[in-house]
C-alpha cells in the first residue's frame, strides 16, 4: 500500500493571499454559470466552486459565504440536516464572471439553493444573496503532475482544518474533509491508496477519520 505524505498548506492561505495570480485564466472568458457545493464547518458556510477541466471552470476555489441572519440560519440548518443524512447541498449563482473569485474578491451573488446536485436532479429550495466575505483556497487546475494524490490542509479554526484533493490528471476527484487540528498542526499520513474506484469514499474516511464532507468523482473519470 503506497504511502503518500500530505502537501500541508496552514499558515501559507495569508502567503497565497500576498502571491501574484496566474496570469493565463484572462486568456478565456470566464463569465458563466458556476456552481458549488456547500458545506458546514463548525459556525462556518463554506462553498466550493465544483471545477471542470475546460475552462470557464479549471479552478478550485473554496470561500467562506454569509448572508442575512434569518437565512443563514435556515442554510445552517439544511446542511447540518444534510450532514446527518450525507446528502449533498449545491447552489447555483446567476451568471457572473469567475474573475471575481480567482483574484479573491468579495462580491454578493444572487443564488439558487438545492437540495441535491443541481444538475442533477437536485431540488431547487429558495433564492438569496450570498456574500463571498473570505477566499480559502483559490488553485487552477493542472494536469501535467506526475503525483495524483496531493492534498491541500487549509486552516479554518485553531481546531478545525479542511483538506482538499489537488485535481490533476484523469482519472481523480474533488474532496473536502473536515480534520480536527492538534497544536495548528495535522499529524497524519495518506497511508492509502486512494485510485477512483467505488470505495474511495470508505478509503478517504480511513485516511482522514472522518466522511468526506464533499465528494465528485464523475466530472473528473476517464471517458
């Protein structure tokens, strides 16, 4: 079984803040549909830009969100719902230009709420503004690393951090798991191999000791 550390990223969110962005994404247009997934961390809405590899949409991008009291307190709700039953919650903003969140701006979006993928099925709940007050994580897409098991550790709290998989080349995968923090630090290795398959879930839970709090393997499979 292939041991494979993780890429750890803590402290370097106030580093990445201060590096100078990718020139390439003012290339192509990036103004579209985009949508995400949300999750909760602790009192945190987190939503998570769900990338491809074409662009409008090769970038990760992961935001802290808000809104309005009453609103954010029905969204906290529905996801810790969503949560309890590993069901997935998705938003879907009106068109706006990406550009906003890859040079980590902070703007209010109006957006659809879904219950389910919203491509897929997914049950459309409410609309409501969503503000983008804080950037995470803000990565294009590359596709030319020899490592496909590459994690990003994002420090949201002194004791909760986020990992997130790198997506390189096919086959991979976009995950978000939520990881208890010991002294700012995690501890840990991959001690897994972690290829696409049907149990990758199970082995991204025994890597991390938790669910996944996001997981999407079918936009990023070999076809």
């Amino acid at each position: 079984m292939k041991h494979i550390l993780l890429f750890f990223i803590l402290l370097s969110s106030a580093a990445h803040a201060n590096t100078p962005q990718h020139n390439s994404h003012k290339t192509h247009s990036y103004n579209g549909f985009h949508g995400m997934a949300l999750i909760l961390a602790g009192d945190k809405v987190l939503a998570s830009h769900m990338p491809l590899y074409a662009p409008p949409h090769n970038y990760q991008i992961v935001y802290e969100v808000t809104t309005d009291d009453t609103h954010l307190k029905t969204i906290k709700n529905i996801l810790n719902k969503a949560a309890d039953e590993q069901e997935q919650i998705t938003i879907l903003p009106t068109k706006f230009d990406l550009n906003l969140l890859i040079n980590k701006k902070t703007p209010t979006l109006n957006v659809t709420l879904f219950n389910g993928h919203f491509e897929r099925g997914g049950n459309a709940l409410f609309t409501t503004k969503l503000t983008f007050k804080n950037p995470l994580y803000v990565e294009k897409i590359t596709t030319n690393q020899a490592q496909k098991n590459v994690f990003a550790l994002i420090k949201l709290t002194e004791q909760q951090g986020l990992v997130i998989h790198k997506i390189q080349s096919k086959p991979s995968y976009d995950s978000l798991s939520l990881v208890p923090l010991t002294m700012s630090k995690y501890n840990g290795e991959l001690k897994c191999d972690a290829s696409i398959s049907t149990a990758l879930k199970s082995k991204l839970e025994a890597c991390f000791k938790t669910v996944p709090s996001y997981l999407e393997t079918k936009d990023f499979a070999v076809n």
